[in-house]
C-alpha cells in the first residue's frame, strides 16, 4: 500500500490507461476528510462499503435491468388472491 500525506487543498494524481483520476484534499475536520475527485464518466467510483455490497450481491446499478412495478388494480399481487380481473 502507498501512504501519501496532504495537506488542505493538495492533489494526488493516478493514471490507469488513458484515464486520469485526481483527488484533492477539500476539507478536513478532526478526523474526518472530505475528497473531490475528478475523472471521467467511463471511471466508477464507489465507497468502499458500497463495492463490498456489489461484489457481495452481484448487483450491477449500472445493468439497467430494474422492471416497471406496474400493478394495475385487480391484479394479483404477490401472496394474495386474484379479486377480479382487469378490464
């Protein structure tokens, strides 16, 4: 692992391929760090605990793959019995 220090305002640059991620310093209070980043869309970036629970699940945001809930009155909902059916 590389440990860089910074102080308030100072950049750390990275460069992977033809991508460039830089990350600033934004404001620091206690022990708590807020950092700007700057790359390009085609770059993800999560929190780590947010990675860990993709990884963990499989889930992809990213796949689009989220179907309408559209429930039109008289359906059957999941568990429950049909009343009536659509007209």
């Amino acid at each position: 692992m590389l440990v860089l220090g910074r102080n308030y305002g100072q950049e750390i640059i990275m460069t992977v391929g033809d991508e460039t991620i830089i990350v600033k310093t934004i404001e620091m209070t206690g022990r708590q760090v807020k950092l700007g980043i700057t790359a390009s869309q085609n770059v993800r970036i999560d929190r780590k605990e947010i990675h860990d629970a993709i990884m963990e699940t499989g889930f992809n945001p990213e796949a689009n793959t989220v179907k309408p809930t559209v429930i039109r009155i008289g359906e059957r909902l999941p568990g429950e019995l049909m009343r009536r059916k659509p007209q």
